[in-house]
C-alpha cells in the first residue's frame, strides 16, 4: 500500500475568525436580571417581584442604545 502525502502551502497574513452568537430574552428576563442582587441567578430563584422604575428606565436607555448602534433588535410577540 502507497499513500502519498500532497503538503499545500501554508496562507499568508493575519488569520481572523468570526463568530456570531445570538441569545433571545424578554423585556421581563432583562428587568429581573438587573432588578435582583443575584442577577441572572434571580431568573432560576423565581425572585421576580416588583422592578423599580429607575431600573425600567435604564434598561429602556440601554435597549435604544443597542438598537441604534446595531448590536440588538426588538422582535414583538
């Protein structure tokens, strides 16, 4: 048996990868996120209670921001 072995040329310059990772979450998940000390644990505690109205309008704030820099999108349903 013959294998034989074809060697190519190694490429040239920087090699850049790019990865595009997308995550879906509510208005609702967000408030809770930020309105908990535990944050993200508050979702999986079921600690949801009231979200103050400070909270509600910085991440109002931080949604437009992202949508206008294109970094999020808001999908009604």
């Amino acid at each position: 048996m013959l294998l034989s072995v074809k060697f190519v040329q190694c490429p040239e310059g920087e090699l850049q990868t790019r990865k595009e990772t997308v995550h879906t979450v509510s208005m609702h998940e967000i408030d809770v996120i930020n309105s908990r000390q535990q944050g993200f644990l508050a979702l999986f505690s079921g600690d949801t209670g009231e979200i103050k109205p400070e909270v509600r309008e910085q991440i109002n704030q931080k949604i437009s921001e992202w949508c206008e820099e294109g970094k999020a999108e808001i999908v009604p349903g």
